[in-house]
C-alpha cells in the first residue's frame, strides 16, 4: 500500500459529532452572483459551492448569511436568512456540498454599525451597534441597550437552528474584520462603560453570550466555529497579546477557533485579511500558531496558502489543525485531490492578483485570473464535448495560447502550440523570478509542463507561425495569442543610453542604476517601482493620469494614482489598494500624477506638471506607458484556415484573466457547429 505524500493533511479530524474527511477546510466566500433579486442563493451558488466540494475539501462554508435581513447589511446582495422562500435552495446547496462527502458550513454575519441605512426598508432606516455615533456619511448610530442586544442574539440563534433545518452540519460566527460581533470586542468600536464593554472580558461578554445561546438552541452535535482577528492591525486597535486573550476566553467554549486578522473597513489593515502579493505565504500563521499553544480547541489558520507542502508542515508541526482556504479555492479548486495524489506540480496557485475580488466588487461576480471555470461552473460541470474534432493551430505560447492548448486538448482536439521564443511563457516569462510574483512564476512553468506532457498537443519551440508554417501544418483551426509588444514612448532623448524597457530591466535589474524614473503609473509601472525600490534604488514614477491624496492611520500622505482610482482596461481595482498600502511602506519611492514627460536627458527626465516644467534627476529612465497588439502579425494568417481566432494581448492589451477566460470559451466552442 503506498503511503500518503501528505500524510498528516488528510488525516481526517472529528470535531463535536462530525467527521472531516481531511485539514483543508475552503472558507467562508459569496459575492452578489450568488443571489437572486430576492436575495436568496440561486441555482449558480449550487455549482460554486458544489464546485469546491467536488474537488475534496473536506468542509465548504457558504458565505455572509444576514442574521437581520433589514438591518444588517452592507452591500446590496448579502444571503436573506430567516426566510421560508429561502429554504429550497439553501438546502440544495447543502445538499450539493454534501453529495461530495464534504460538510456544509455556513457563515452568520450582521454588519453593525457598518450596514448600509439605503438598503433599509423605508419607515425602519436605522443602524445600530455597540456605541450610538454619527459615521462620517452622516448617519447616526443607536446604540443597542440591554433588550436590543437580547434581541440581536435571538437573531443569531434562530438563524443558526434555521441554517441547520435546511442541512448545514456547522455553524461559522464571523467575529472579526469589522463585523457586527467583532464591533463589540473592539476597543475602538466599543467603549461602553456598562458590562458590555471596557474591559476585554466585558467587550467578551456579548460574542460568548451569543455562543452559549447557540448552543442551547442546536445542541451538541453541530460544531461552532468562531472567526476572529488575532489583531487589529491599527495603531488604536487591539494587538496580538489581547488577540491571545479573546482566543484564552473562547477556547472550550467553540469548536474550532479560526484565527484570521486584520478589520476589512480600512484599507490598511483589509490587506491582512486578504494578505497581498506583497506578503509572505501563510502571513498570518504567526498567531494562529501562539494560539495553539494556549488552547485545547482545534484552531484553523487561514490567508494566502496555496502550497500543499507548507499545509503539510502546519499539521505536522502542530501549529494549527486546520488549513482554511478562500482564493486558492478559486485558482485550483481541485488542490485536494492532486495534493492527496501526490500531484503538487499539477496546482494551480492563486497569484494573489485580487482579480476575484475587484471583479466581485465592480461586476458581482468571482473571476479568476488562472481558472476560466470560475464563474461558469454550472457551464464546465456540464461541458458539451465537440460533434466534430478538429487540427488546432495556435500562434503564440503566453498565459491564453497555454490555456486554449490545454482546453481544446481536453476536449478531444488535436492540437498544436507554436512557440517564437525557445519557452513557452509569453512575456510574463521576464517576471517570473520577481519574489512577490513568485506564484506566477509557478502558474507560468505549470502551464508550460502540462502542455508538454499532454499527448493532444505538439509543442513547437523557435517557431514562429507564418503562412508557410500553416501552409505546412494544414489546420482546421487558428487560433492567434501572439500577445503584444511595449510601446516606445515618441519624445526626445527616448533612444539615449540611459533609457530601458520595463521588460528589460524585469530580465536583469543591473540595467537600473541607482536612481530611476518610470514613465507610467499602471499595473507595470508601479509594480516595477516597487521591485527596484524593495532593491535599494531611489524610484520616482511619473504619470500623466490625475492622483488623489489618501492619508494611513499612520500620518502622512501617498499620492494614489489616477491610473488606479480610474481603472483602466484590466486593472484590478483591490489591487491598486494593496499597491497603494506597499507604496505607504516604501520612504525611497514616490509618485508624481498629472505629470508629464517631456524629454529624456543625459541627467534624468524633464517633466511638465501643471504648467511647471523640471527635471526628475536620474541614472536610468524606464518605460512602461503601455503594450501594442501584435496584429499584423495575426493578420497575415487570418485567411489561411477555415476557422480563425484571436485573443488576449493580440487583440488588444489585455490582463490573464482576459486571455485565458477567451482561450477556454474557444476552445470549449470550436467543434459544436461545424
């Protein structure tokens, strides 16, 4: 009998009456595609939740149910709870989860003094929490007296006992980042002077009565898992050493402690809710790991894991029980099933590029950069093989050619990628050693590996895709991800010594000299800024876009770009958030908006910002102002098949989701009509 490679991750856990099949528990998410106009899940969040069950976790929690429909809620499309039109589908989406042998959880949240007054019913628009307050939108808070926080509890009981008529088989209470419980055990939203705050055994008294009445209510048999912030992360907020105290008060009274940090209502402290690229893996392990040395609950970690290997060592070393996984979910929902096979080089990492996120928050629906299934699940559950199998040539082997390689494959197609360059990779390739794109770096040579093993496809490296070579191959199909190329920006001095591409500078950082500026303040340009100054050069990026001043908790200012705040073409909105935290974090990079360049000289860049012209001194002027299509490439072949396809970069500049959510939908296509 061979021995597992993860021998101590899928050791299966037994916590109250339920068994768990294995430690990788997928967290608590929803956004608005999730809900109907009514706000009830919808046949959609079946497939989604199904989705993570389906690929081995061992528990699936179903995110933000409200515990007070009126009053609780943030954003317009939260879960109505407490509904009897709402039973049917909670229970098939309990019953989806379970069909998988995983267990459903679903998470009792209530925004507090955060919920939004216009989503109201009208006669009823007031908000409550600990402390009565005006917010600064104007709106007054009421704060709850002694009847009003009774009542709230008989919210969360009756939502619990409701959640488990309807199949759920665990009970996740949200008592961090801001929310409704967490409002109470914070110093800074709390600061009562009656039993129910001041100290923190007072600021505890709330969430521990809300357990013991739960558990009345639902008996034994269903586990209690209670979210928290270890910390704060805010200078006015608690500190790890008060995290470890609410942990001490908790233990025994919960089933699982599940240790998470950070507060989402300010953006400094979200990031370590959602830890960012710029962050080491499992960034918030630290106190998960002090916390299991105090207490005899089972704790959970969660934030940023997408390694099987580091699971492994967190269950073995016994610093948590359990690993929580949200993103990760999304870029790989399979992660439990290829970790338990052995297959680590299989994974799909999350790149922490916030796309799910910036999309939820803009569309009101989860995609993924790297997993084009997200969002269609209902479509890749019941994916239509082709009536007729086709040759398939595809022109350039970046992130969307990869992609639509590896799909065509699956489905039945023959395949072949062609290649210029001596790698498949495309021109994320020059990224792939920068530390904080590490992930990508990994997704890029995952790719790469499984279309080289895939038998379907032929890899043809060097290889350039002109008329001839289609003329040679005879495809059915042609499919063009020929990416783009930098644009050279057209001002004096542009082909001076001192002057090199972003790209150029990603392959080797000793073309940058001590002190830089970088023309463009997007995605490329401010992420390159901080590559050189986490290298020890002095960086000024220029940008001609308008900024808005936003002031840290910690004093002082970062100039935010327009670039972010204005989201152009493929940039992540969250993203921009986490760049603008990092930029806060960097004294030797600055950014100068509503900036023009003007010229290039032998000591810097001369510049233009409203109406004053000057000279940025520098040592090296990088470039990074944006991509141009590669079309005539495509063109010149376009006619030479009788199906013809382009996408991502080729068509326009273009993020990975775009390119890789395009190549999976043609390649799911071609074969269907003709």
């Amino acid at each position: 009998m061979s021995k597992l490679v993860y021998e101590h991750l899928f050791e299966p856990i037994r916590i109250g009456n339920v068994y768990f099949k294995n430690r990788l528990f997928s967290s608590a998410q929803d956004y608005p595609g999730l809900t109907s106009g009514e706000r009830f899940l919808t046949e959609e969040a079946a497939y989604f939740y199904e989705r993570k069950a389906a690929g081995g976790f061992a528990a699936v929690c179903v995110g933000d149910m409200l515990v007070d429909a009126d009053h609780g809620r943030s954003h317009p499309f939260q879960m109505r709870g407490l509904d009897p039109m709402a039973k049917v589908n909670m229970t098939r989406v309990s019953t989806a989860i379970k069909r998988h042998t995983a267990v459903p959880s679903i998470e009792l949240v209530h925004a507090g003094k955060n919920a939004d007054i216009n989503l109201m019913p009208e006669g009823e628009k007031f908000v409550y929490g600990p402390m009565e307050f005006v917010r600064p939108d104007g709106v007054q808070v009421r704060a709850l007296d002694d009847a009003g926080i009774e009542d709230l509890i008989r919210h969360y009981v009756n939502a619990a006992v409701f959640a488990m008529q309807t199949g759920y088989k665990m009970i996740t209470l949200h008592g961090g980042h801001g929310w409704q419980i967490h409002q109470f055990i914070s110093p800074t939203d709390n600061q009562r002077t009656d039993k129910w705050g001041g100290s923190v055994e007072n600021r505890m008294r709330f969430p521990l009565a809300l357990i013991e009445a739960i558990r009345k209510a639902i008996g034994p048999r269903i586990p209690i898992e209670f979210r928290m912030s270890a910390t704060e992360f805010l200078p006015w907020g608690y500190d790890e050493d008060e995290g470890l105290a609410i942990a001490k008060m908790l233990d025994g009274k919960v089933d699982i402690i599940h240790v998470s940090a950070g507060h989402h209502e300010i953006d400094m402290a979200s990031m370590h809710s959602s830890p960012t690229m710029f962050m080491p893996d499992g960034d918030n392990l630290r106190f998960a790991e002090e916390i299991k040395k105090h207490v005899s609950t089972p704790v959970a970690t969660v934030g940023a894991y997408t390694d099987p290997e580091m699971f492994e060592e967190i269950i073995a070393s016994g610093k948590a029980d359990i690993v929580c996984l949200a993103r990760q979910t999304l870029a790989d929902p399979d992660l439990p099933i290829k970790a338990r096979a052995g297959k680590r080089e299989e994974i799909r990492p999350c790149l922490r590029c916030f796309n799910c996120f910036s999309n939820s928050t803009i569309d009101g629906v989860f995609y993924c950069a790297v997993n084009p299934e997200i969002g269609r699940e209902k479509e890749a559950f019941f994916r239509k093989a082709p009536r007729f199998k086709k040759k398939i040539l595809i022109a350039g082997g970046g992130p969307g050619g990869m992609q639509a390689a590896l799909t065509a494959a699956e489905q039945g197609h023959e395949v072949i990628l062609c290649e210029k360059k001596d790698r498949l990779g495309g021109a994320l390739l020059c990224e792939e050693k920068i530390p904080f794109k590490k992930n990508l770096g990994i997704y890029l040579a995952r790719q790469a590996a499984m279309c080289e093993k895939d038998p379907a496809i032929t890899v043809r490296k060097n290889c350039a895709v002109t008329p001839e070579v289609v003329a040679e191959l005879k495809p059915d199909v042609i499919i063009a991800a020929m990416g783009a190329r930098p644009v050279k920006p057209n001002i004096p001095g542009i082909d001076r010594a001192n002057v090199v591409g972003a790209e150029e500078v990603y392959l080797d950082i000793e073309k940058a000299g001590k002190k830089v500026v970088i023309m463009g303040g997007g995605l490329v340009g401010l992420e390159m800024g901080v590559y050189l100054a986490e290298n020890g050069r002095d960086v000024t990026v220029v940008e001609m876009a308008p900024g808005t001043l936003v002031t840290p908790p910690e004093g002082g200012t970062s100039e935010r770009m327009g670039g972010i705040m204005d989201m152009p073409a493929g940039y992540p909105l969250v993203q921009g958030v986490a760049l603008m935290v990092k930029l806060s974090e960097l004294p030797n990079m600055q950014v100068k908006a509503s900036t023009k360049a003007l010229e290039v000289t032998e000591e810097g860049l001369l510049v233009e910002t409203k109406g004053e012209k000057y000279l940025i001194p520098a040592d090296t002027v990088i470039y990074a102002v944006g991509q141009r299509p590669e079309t005539e490439a495509a063109e010149k072949i376009a006619d030479l098949a009788p199906e013809f396809y382009q996408i991502g970069d080729c068509v326009a500049p273009a993020n990975i989701y775009e390119a890789t959510s395009q190549a999976w939908q043609i390649a799911v296509d071609i074969g269907q009509v003709i």
